[in-house]
C-alpha cells in the first residue's frame, strides 16, 4: 500500500524532531531494580485446582521478563556513578509450581466411573463397631497412600457411603467435597512423586447397599439380615461401606478392627488376631498381607460355630457356619482341602495364607472374597459341591490374579467354571464330556453374541463369562495338548500373581509357552461373536462312499477342524473335516451301510448343529 505526499512529508518532519530531542537530552541514570518472581500461593488456593482429566503434568509458568531494552547513542557515554555497594548476581528462585489433580477415573473403558489415579493405596485399616441390631457401622478408614504424580494437591476417591464427619491428611484436617460417588480431597501441601501420607476418613450411619449396572440380581454392598451383616461387593459396591481406589488395578494389603456386641463373631480377610473384649463388645482384628482388590475386601457379622481343620498341604481351614448348618457344611466343605490339593497341580501353589467360609443368606449368591469366600446358606443345604470348587478356584484366577479391566471378567468366570468341570473330570473320567455336551444343548440361545473379551456391562455375568468361557478353556486345551495347557495356566498365574492381566496378557503366555501362534484361536472364540451354526448333511451313494455337506450359518466365517464318526448301529469309523469355508464337502469311501452321522463326538467344538439325511445337497445359502 502507497502513502500519500503530504502523509508521507508529516512522517519525516517527526522523525526529525524525534532525532533532535534525542541528541540534546540528558542521559538518564540508570539505577537497580528488584526483578519480579512469582510469588507463592497461599496452600488452600494451590491445593485447589479444577480437576483434570488425566495426570499430564502441566508446564510451570514462565518467568516475567522486560520488553524495554536501553539504546545508547552513538557519542561515548557519560560515566555512570560507581555505586558504594558492589551488586553481585542472585539466583532467582524456582517458580511455584502448579498443583496436579489426580484423575478421577482410573482408565477402564468398561467401567470408566470407577477407580482414580494420581496415588497408590498401600493400606487399609478400617476400624468399624457394626451394630446388627440397629444396622449402622460407625469408624474410621486410614488408608496409607503413595502419591504417582509430582506436586499432587488434591486427589478422588470412590465413596458413598454414610456421612463424614472429619477427614484428615497427615493429621491435619482437609477440606473435601462429596460429588456422587466421588470424594474429592484438597490436600494441605503439594506432594511429591513417591511421597507417602495418611488420610484418615471418620464415617458414620448405615450403609445403604447400592444398585450397580453390572450386577442386576443383588444390590451391592453391606447388607442385614436378621442379626446377621455381610458384604457383597463385585464389582463396584465397595465404595459403598468405605472409601477406596474401587478398582483392581490398585491392590493393597488389609487390617480390620471390627468391634461388635459380645456373643457375636466376625470373619473376614486373612488371619485374625485373639479378640479384645470389653464390657459390653468385643473388637475382633484380622489383618491380611496380600495385595487385594477392594472388590474382595469383606466382613461378616454373626452368631457362628467355627469349624476348624487343615488341608493336607498345611493350608489352615476355618469356616464360620451357624449352628443349625453345621452338620450339612460338614458335609459339603470336607473335600476342601482335597480340592486345593487337586487345583494345585493344576494352577501351581495356593497363593495365600489361609482358606475358609463364612456362611451367609444371600439368596443363592456366593462370592470368592479372598481367603474367606461368602457362600450361600442355600448352597449349604443342597450340598452344591460345584460351587465350592468353583468359588475355590478364584483364589487363584480373580483373587490373587485379577482382571485388568472389568472388559476381562472371563479370566476370573471362565477359569473357575472349569476348574469346577476339572474336579468332576477327576472323581469321573466322563463328566466333562458329559458337562461340555450339557452346556453346548443351550449354548446357541443363551450366548449374548458380544465377544467374550468385550461384554457389554449388563451382561458382565452372563452365560459368556462363564460357561462360555470354560468351553473356550477347554478348546484351547485342545488345540495346544494338555502339557501345553496346564503348563500356561501355572506359568499365567505365577507371572501375574498379586497384580492384574489382560486377555492379551493370557494370551501372550499361552503362546509363549505352547511355542505356538494362537491369533487365529483368539480372534475367533475370544475376540469375535457368537459361535458356528452349523447344518450337517449327508447321503450315501450306491458305491457305499459316503458324502457331507458342512454349511455355516452365522454371520462370522468360523475356521476349526470337525470330528464326524460314522457306524451302522455301534460307531466304526472316524475321520476330521477340516472346515475353512462357509460350505465345506466331504466324499468318504465306506464298505458299509451308514445308519448314523455323529458330529464332535468328543465335544471339542462349541457349536450349534443340526446333522440330516438328504437325498440331494441344496447350496449353503
């Protein structure tokens, strides 16, 4: 753009008076100044940043710095006055640095309510008095933290339960501020990575047990029947009788401190301590030095026989029953010692220090808290030895082992299903066959059609998670040979005891030590839908060969090999079809006259299949 004349004469004229007045005036005396910092915030105000959605750690702020630079003229300059004090350079102190804000989730795209990050829980202690009779608890939490982020200042935990009265950091109170089921805490100074602190938590009323998206057919939480309390908490009800990281990537040990009116006795994680008795109460103590989920984390409260014994292996037993059950649990809990001998070949040694049961009336619930499983009243009177087995077996594959995220529940439900098939495979050499052909006849209606590795939340404790998940187990037992097989399940347990895994965790071990690529497996009974749909039909011709038609039905091409037996009364020969295709045939020369086609008679493919006579073959679709 072009100035104008007049414009342009204006602009010399003022930049000659500009010059003229520089070369007469003074020069100014330059005198020191005190440079700016930043000055510290008051500890409430730094404690007190909006929450952040992740742990980024955000940049410090920069230094204030002079946009004025001092020219000189061209002429020498007159001598500035040499001041009586030598100034010497000081070095300017480090900013303020800004306080971080844990995040209050911990990451799991399953259930992304639950869990916070920004801290470790190492331990905790809650002291509780829980009254039967008025159904109320009332008590402290402490739980001794580790912080996971430079310059932490306030931080989440998963709570909602009854009414705070105080909460103390260190001692020192802190401001905190309840928000659904978070409880967000303003810390009195700023922490750093791997510093440790105590936050004390006193908490008082009754614990309404809570509705949870993922378990529809019991509330979560404690609950009180009669003169009875316990606590049943998978997967998201414990934050609803204490404050905690509720979820299983942050495992910590345990102690309790439960006192309770006299002639009543608790159970709960771990080994207890002799009880302290009162006036009127009795504080009973059980402390447990194995990293747990605070899903597993339970206390119950009653008027119990306590039956006492050992496995052979050394593992003490102890099983809290009432006393009009005590002859029945006898029963039905004298082959526990038996059963963690026998899972013990399977998966490697029994992880923690103790085992037992605490009877309770859950409706035909029963629960794997680590160490001391919940098993229901009603299981007890009808003698479900599967249960016991089953809920057993989660000391290893949920317990000691636990899922990473909740998107893994099979790891925990599919192992104990079929550690459950295992114990009757052992007492009877055909009870799998016969248990993996029951499970097969109502496997096509009940599979969700989600993968197994991805559930949606209502279906978290489906027919997938378990049943379906044994029948994977089992497959893959077969298509990497029993060694293989139980070597992965030891080797899976041992590499990942006291923490979390992943299905790509599993899979990985299982690859690693049958030496074998097993993504194809994977894929399609873990990761893809549903299961093959198959219609199985044959014909023999006048030559005696027989032919079948295999086709696939589902949406999903399935690749698996499938046994087929033939026989004219008795069966009399087998042979494997190989099906890769959504039609597949098969041309089988035969001397004799088929009279019966069976398909998988060793039950080594999940399948829905309808076998038929046909005079001729129609196309597959």
């Amino acid at each position: 753009m072009r100035q104008r004349g007049s414009q342009r004469a204006m602009s010399i004229s003022f930049l000659l008076i500009l010059l003229l007045a520089a070369c007469t005036a003074p020069t100014p005396v330059v005198t020191p100044r005190h440079v700016a910092t930043n000055t510290p915030l008051p500890p409430t105000l730094a404690a007190t940043p909006q929450p952040r959605a992740t742990d980024t750690p955000l940049l410090p702020a920069p230094r204030p710095t002079s946009t004025t630079t001092a020219t000189r003229p061209a002429a020498t300059p007159t001598p500035l006055p040499t001041p009586t004090t030598q100034a010497t350079a000081t070095a300017l102190p480090d900013p303020t640095p800004f306080a971080q804000t844990g995040g209050d989730s911990i990451g799991d795209p399953k259930a992304p309510e639950l869990g916070n990050t920004g801290y470790d829980v190492l331990r905790y202690t809650l002291a509780l008095a829980i009254d039967p009779a008025t159904e109320t608890i009332s008590g402290t939490a402490t739980l001794e933290v580790a912080a996971t982020l430079r310059n932490l200042g306030r931080l989440s935990l998963d709570f909602s339960g009854p009414e705070i009265s105080r909460l103390t950091v260190d001692g020192t109170e802190a401001p905190y501020q309840r928000q659904g089921t978070k409880l967000f805490v303003d810390l009195p100074s700023l922490l750093d990575e791997g510093q440790a602190f105590t936050i004390v938590v006193a908490y008082s009323g009754h614990p309404q047990p809570v509705a949870s998206r993922y378990l529809g057919f019991i509330p979560l939480g404690m609950h009180f029947v009669d003169d009875v309390a316990f606590v049943v908490s998978e997967p998201d009800g414990a934050r609803s009788w204490f404050p905690c990281n509720d979820h299983p990537r942050d495992k910590a040990f345990f102690r309790y401190e439960i006192t309770v009116p006299k002639g009543i006795l608790v159970a709960a994680n771990g080994q207890p301590d002799p009880p302290v008795e009162g006036e009127t109460t009795t504080t009973f103590a059980w402390e447990h030095d194995s990293p747990m989920a605070t899903y597993l984390a339970t206390v119950a409260v009653g008027r119990y026989q306590v039956i006492e014994g050992a496995a052979s292996n050394g593992i003490p037993l102890r099983h809290f029953v009432p006393d009009d059950l005590v002859p029945a649990a006898e029963t039905l809990l004298a082959p526990t010692g038996d059963m963690i001998v026998l899972l013990e070949r399977f998966f490697g040694p029994y992880p923690f220090e103790s085992y037992g049961h605490v009877v309770v009336p859950m409706g035909g619930v029963s629960l794997e808290t680590q160490t001391m499983t919940l098993l229901d009243a009603g299981v007890v009177s009808r003698g479900a030895e599967y249960v016991v087995v089953h809920e057993l077996a989660h000391q290893w594959f949920g317990d000691s082992v636990s899922p990473a995220s909740w998107a893994d529940i099979w790891l925990n439900e599919g192992f104990a299903t079929y550690a459950s098939w295992l114990w009757d495979e052992a007492k009877l050499p055909d009870a799998m066959r016969r248990q993996l052909e029951t499970v097969e006849q109502f496997a096509w209606q009940a599979d969700s059609g989600e993968p197994l590795a991805d559930p949606s939340a209502g279906n978290l404790f489906g027919f997938n998670s378990y049943s379906k998940g044994a029948w994977v187990l089992h497959m893959l037992r077969g298509e990497i040979g029993d060694e293989a097989f139980f070597k992965v399940l030891r080797a899976y347990h041992e590499r990942f005891k006291g923490s979390v895994a992943s299905t790509a965790d599993f899979q990985a071990v299982a690859e690693e030590v049958s030496d074998q690529d097993l993504d194809r497996f994977f894929d399609q009974w873990v990761y893809g839908q549903g299961m093959p749909n198959l219609a199985v039909n044959w014909q023999q011709g006048i030559d005696g060969s027989l032919q079948v038609q295999v086709c696939q039905h589902q949406a999903n091409l399935f690749v698996f090999d499938l046994p087929l037996a033939v026989g004219d009364g008795a069966e009399r020969t087998r042979q494997t079809l190989t099906v890769d295709e959504i039609e597949e045939q098969l041309i089988w020369p035969l001397d004799f006259v088929v009279t019966q086609l069976q398909t998988d008679p060793e039950q080594a493919v999940l399948a829905k299949v309808t076998v038929s006579q046909v005079e001729t073959f129609s196309p597959c679709r």
